[in-house]
C-alpha cells in the first residue's frame, strides 16, 4: 500500500510525509525530488528550459513509473501534479493507493509562502500580502475540483504532530 500527499504548495507535503513514513515504518518519496534526480536538473529549469507542459508530461510519467515499482511508500506529489492529465483518476483506480488532501486555510498559506516566498517561483513576484490571499484563493478554487477527489481529506492548518495524528486517525 502506498499512501500519497496532495495539496497547495506549503501544505506541509513533504514534512509531514516524512513524519507519517517513521511512524508506518515506510518509505518515504518526493515527487519533485524524483523528477530532479532522473531529469539530472532542478524543476525550476527544467520549468525554464523546457516550459510547463513537458514538465507537466514529466512528472505524470515518473509518478506512473513510482507507482509500478513501489510499495509501503508515502509519497508526496507537486501542488499541480493532480491537477493534469488523468493523474487524480489514475490514483483513484489504483488498488495500491490511497490519497490523503491535506487541506490548509488560505490565510495559513499566506503567513506560509511569505516566509518561503523565494523558494516558490509562483508566488515570488508578488509583493503584497492582499495579492498573495488573491493569487492562492484563485488557484485553490481553480484545483480544488481535482483535490477534493482525494479519498481522504485532512485539517492540515495545525502543528505536524496534530496533522499526522489526525491522518493516523482517519486511516486505521
């Protein structure tokens, strides 16, 4: 069974995959990590080099070669993974997967991605903190139709202990 993170960018993807792995004794995969290591070149690049849609082909074709080839894995996905191609009715149709949104405030994000704002090139233009709430609520109503198909769907506004908790809950 591999368990997979969906989410906006700051969601806590990757440090609560990482917690939640100790905890299952399972492994743990970052999809962007994954796409760097194999494409030999930082997503910002390749974002750079090659634009969005072979990124975007990618990543679903990485994402299709994890899931054939692990298993007891957390893995968590890029903010935009499920939202292209058929990856969400991909996930959903897979026996050996379960998804889990962790689902986080819009003014969380905000106080988040302020303090990263420099590590995510989406948002490092923006300067304000009223264009910021603007840029994420847009992009949140615009992917919430492929997160909310998500089997689970997790508070994720608190501490990554209460967060990993509330998952633990929910699955066993």
């Amino acid at each position: 069974m591999n368990f997979i993170l969906i989410g906006y960018m700051a969601s806590g993807k990757s440090k609560i995959g990482v917690e939640l792995s100790k905890i299952l004794s399972f492994d743990y995969l970052d999809l962007d990590e994954v796409i760097e290591k194999n494409e030999k070149k930082d997503i910002n690049l390749i974002f750079k080099d090659h634009g969005e849609i072979y990124f975007r082909k990618k990543e679903k074709e990485h994402l299709t070669n994890l899931l054939n080839s692990v298993d007891n894995t957390i893995i968590s996905l890029g903010g935009g993974t499920p939202c292209y191609f058929d990856t969400m009715d991909s996930l959903l149709l897979n026996e050996n997967v379960t998804t889990i949104y962790l689902k986080v405030s819009i003014p969380v994000l905000v106080s988040r991605l302020k303090k990263e704002k420099a590590k995510r090139p989406l948002v490092a233009h923006i300067d304000t903190d009223e264009l910021l709430t603007e840029f994420i609520g847009k992009h949140l109503f615009e992917r919430n139709t492929f997160y909310s198909r998500a089997e689970y769907t997790t508070n994720a506004n608190g501490s990554i202990n209460e967060i990993v908790e509330g998952i633990i809950l929910k699955l066993f």
